[in-house]
C-alpha cells in the first residue's frame, strides 16, 4: 500500500516542486515504485521531469473533473520506476469546478485509491496556497512534506500552515501526520540559515529531517533541462541531499509499526521568534509522523 505524501506550503518559492521531482526520482532510484502528481496549475513538476506543454494530453484535470480512470492519466516520467500524473492551466477551472461538485474535497483520495497498490510512494507537488486543490491533496494524503526556506518570513508560513493543518485533521482528514519539515534552499556562509535552522529544531525537534537541502547552482539548472539533478549531476551537493532524503523517508517508513504512527515531538523550550512559537502550538495540537532523529541545534 502506496504511502501518499502532500508536499505543501502556501507561501511560495520554497521549494515544493524541486522536492517532489528530486525526492521522487531518488525514490525511484533506490528501488521503490513511485508516483508524483503535479496538482499545481503552473505545471512546474510536469515540465522539470521533461514534459513540454501538450494541449492533448490529459493530465489530472480529466481525473478530477470528467471522471477519467485514473490509470489514463498516468505517464511513464522516463526514469525507471517513476511515473506522473501531469498537470496543465487546465487546473485553474478545475479549482472553480470542484466548488460545486458533490464531495469536493475527497475528489482526488476517490480518483488516486486504484493505484495505491501499484506504488511504494505517491508525491503530491501542491498549489502555493491553501485553496480546493490543496485541500484534496491533503485529504487525499497519509501525511504532509512542509519545506522551509531557511530565512525569517518562512517560519511565519509554518505557523499558519500548522494551525491549517489542526483545522484540517478536525473537518477532513483526522489521519494525516506530519512526515517532516524540510529545511530547503541552506546556505551555511550566513548566519541567518543557521539561526532559522536552530529554531526549527529547537521547536520542533525530531519532525524536522535531518537531510537539509542547500542552495546549490546545479539543483537550479536541472529543472531547465527536463530532468532531475541525480541525472543532471550526481556528484552536485543538491543530488546528494535528496538521496540522502530519500534514504531517511524510507528509514522513517521503516520504523513505523503501523499506520497512524506518530513521531514524538522532542522539541522543548520558548525563545526565538514568536512566530515558531506559534507554530509549536498549533503542531501540539495533532499528530506527527515518525521521522529524522536529529536533535536541536544540528545542522
């Protein structure tokens, strides 16, 4: 049975879609059948794995709004054991649509359910904001990806994402965990980075991974030549944080007795910014995966 992942943030730039193409593909190539769906209208997961726009094809919309089955959608992404289901402008009339649908929020957990037994992972690349389509993903998931640019602003995002979230669990989907905050996009020469880093784990403890993803040129370029960075250059630091990434989902998967497993918060203290502060309440709230063992502090 296929774990579904949401990788989400409302604010963008983040780095959604770089994790859901690079973490797939790493996933693929450590031997686990995977799925990345590209629920963002921009199409930006569709066109990093080498897929130029095609009027033609059909794509998540078909799935979500005409009812397509769902294997008619799904494309072979080229990389052994990766497939895709694609994503057009189409969706920006699919956010409108779903509004008016019978179960508008459960379209998309209805249309994914055949294929869970034909994949070890499904990755959802979500919308940057909180709208319809989010909401599906979200429904439709085990648990939330969150990556975290590591400056001021974002940790502002993780609060309001988090307290979302709680509101989530009660209305939606009572099951969804968090499977780890990803600190993206790291440079280690600024203080800042370092600061924003600590706080996270001084907050959040052991639902932040211990992979962090850095500002790499080569993770930049890859996108523009349709593939991911393990293929662009497996020796750039950008590949090597999300094999390493993938190697710790598959880790923390591992380690899970069973579902609804949830990882313990280790997280302690009050200082910082009043911003993790208020994104530490609102994690208390629900649950939480099990996931990376780093402790706080550690870069």
């Amino acid at each position: 049975m296929a774990r579904v992942i949401a990788i989400a943030n409302q604010k963008g730039g983040v780095g959604k879609t770089t994790t859901a193409v690079n973490l797939g593909a790493s996933l693929a190539a450590s031997e686990q059948h995977t799925l990345i769906i590209d629920s963002d209208p921009q199409g930006n997961a569709t066109s990093a794995l080498g897929f130029a726009k095609d009027p033609a094809r059909r794509t998540l919309y078909q799935a979500l709004i005409l009812g397509e089955p769902i294997e008619r959608v799904t494309i072979d992404a080229q990389i052994d054991r990766l497939d895709l289901i694609p994503s057009d402008k189409n969706l920006v009339g699919a956010a409108v649509e779903l509004i008016s649908m019978e179960n508008r929020e459960y379209r998309l957990r209805e249309a994914i359910q055949p294929l869970r037994d034909k994949y070890e992972y499904i990755l959802i690349d979500c919308p940057p904001s909180l709208d319809i389509l989010t909401v599906n993903a979200l429904a439709a998931s085990d648990s939330i990806m969150v990556p975290v640019q590591c400056e001021f602003l974002a940790l502002e995002g993780v609060s309001e994402l988090l307290d979302t979230l709680a509101r989530l669990r009660r209305a939606i989907n009572p099951s969804l965990a968090i499977e780890g905050i990803l600190l993206t996009m790291y440079d280690d020469r600024t203080t800042l980075s370092k600061q924003v880093a600590a706080d996270l784990r001084s907050f959040f403890g052991a639902q932040v991974f211990e992979s962090v993803i850095p500002r790499n040129v080569r993770l930049a370029e890859a996108p523009s030549h349709g593939m991911p960075v393990m293929f662009y250059d497996i020796h750039s630091k950008g590949a090597e944080s999300y094999i390493q990434l993938a190697k710790e989902v598959i880790v923390n998967a591992q380690k899970r007795v069973g579902p609804g497993t949830e990882r313990t918060d280790q997280g302690s203290g009050t200082t910082g910014t009043s911003a993790a502060a208020a994104a530490a309440g609102s994690s208390g709230a629900g649950s939480s995966s099990d996931g990376g063992s780093a402790g706080p502090g550690t870069e």
